[in-house]
C-alpha cells in the first residue's frame, strides 16, 4: 500500500512539472493567430509586395551607428530604394528566427506594434499608404496617391514630413499585450515601441539616412488618414530621407 501511495506522489509531482513547463513554453512561443494585421479581409486576398532580403552583416558597426544618431529634420529629394526600405523596416519589426521572434523585444510575444509607411519619394514603390508583414517580409499598398502633405499637416506643419522620402508610422493593437497582461500591457507596448524606433533609428544612421521621432501630431487625423479603425492607435511617426548637405 506505501509503494502505490508513493508511485501516486511521483506521478502527481512528473504531471505538475510537465504542466508548469506546457504554461512556461506557452508564454515565451509567439501567437501569431491574431498578428493577420486587423484587416477586414484575409492576407491570402491581398496582393503583397515582397521586400529584398535584409541585410544581416553590414559595414558599420553598432557603437559607429550609435555615434552617428542625431535626430534630422532636414532632407534631400533623393528617393529612398526599395533596398532602404526592406532594411529600415526589417530593423523594427522584422523576425529573425524560426519561432517568429523579431528584432525588438515583445512582452510574452505578444507583438503589438504594426507598422505603414507613406511614400513621398521612392525609386521603386508608387505614392502611397503601405503597411509591413513581418512574417513574409513582404508589403501590401493600402491607399495609392500622394499623402504626404495630409500627415504633414496632421504632424501639425512640421516640416521634416513633407520633405521625407518615407514617413513611417508605428501603430499598435493594445489588447494583444493587454489580454495577457491586464492594465500592465499597455506599459509594455510603449517600452516595446521605444526599442523598435530606436532600432529604426540606428539602422537609418548606418544607411546615412536622416530621421527623427515625431510625437506631435493628431491622433484621429493619423489614424483617418490610414484608416486603422478602432483597433489600431497610432504611437510615433518617423519621416526618412538622404541627409541634406
């Protein structure tokens, strides 16, 4: 009777353990169930835009990259390439390994953030509102045409909008961090945002493309002009370009 009793703690105890780490795994394995991009339709109706494959072993060192960061405001009309594109994005938001993880920390990876980007000037994309995959790497056009002087003037006039070749913009869906963490997950998503524009900001200054983080702007005017919807809030927008000599 005292070796069953025994054999029954031992198999309570394996099956808590085995428990604990299914919970474990389950919290650190990205959910990518609910990261379709809020969209009203599925991405298979899309027509995506595949990006270039993003560089992983550039010429310009980190600590070189962190000393060339300064926010600019003051930019050529040189277009921006495709190429630049698929890096500054992929430095942001892009995954960088089977599990689905990116370059920017997420709590629970519960990835948050969605990013667009209106072109103003670009060799190889047509005037317009896109918005990144990060699975595929790859691009869909929202709206065709030329915003760029709608989010400048939603960016209260500032200058350095109108006269960037790409303006992104960081959007984020609370409730995916929210429904794992509560009242906490906001916080969260705005350290999130933080490591992902740094990660543009860095990667803009190794290319030697100016930006600068822009937190002045109208809400609603963003997100109308991109037409979110309720589920995505607009959090930062960061206009590119080559720097001005």
């Amino acid at each position: 009777m005292k070796k069953y009793f025994i054999y029954g703690i031992i198999f309570l105890l394996l099956g808590l353990v085995g428990f604990a780490f299914g919970y474990f795994a389950k919290s650190i394995t990205p959910d990518n169930s609910n990261n379709d991009n809020n969209s009203n339709f599925s991405i298979e109706d899309k027509t995506m835009i595949s990006l270039p494959k993003p560089n992983k072993d550039g010429s310009v060192s980190l600590e070189e990259a962190l000393s060339l960061r300064r926010s600019v405001r003051q930019y050529s009309e040189t277009p921006l390439t495709l190429e630049d594109i698929s890096q500054l994005l992929w430095s942001a938001q892009g995954v960088t390994d089977e599990r689905g993880f990116r370059t920017a920390p997420s709590a629970g990876a519960t990835f948050p953030l969605e990013m667009y980007f209106v072109v103003n000037h670009s060799e190889d994309l047509d005037k317009g509102i896109y918005h990144y995959y990060p699975d595929s790497h790859s691009i869909y056009l929202v709206r065709e045409g030329d915003f760029g002087s709608d989010v400048q003037s939603a960016c209260m006039g500032q200058s350095s909008v109108g006269d960037a070749s790409v303006i992104f913009i960081f959007g984020a869906v609370f409730e995916r961090t929210m429904d794992r963490y509560g009242e906490r997950g906001k916080r969260y998503v705005y350290n999130e945002i933080g490591h992902a524009s740094q990660n543009l900001h860095l990667q803009a200054a190794a290319l030697d493309l100016g930006t600068v983080v822009i937190g002045a702007y109208s809400d609603e005017e963003i997100e109308k002009i991109l037409n979110l919807g309720q589920d995505v809030n607009v959090l930062y927008v960061m206009p590119v370009g080559k720097i001005s000599l």
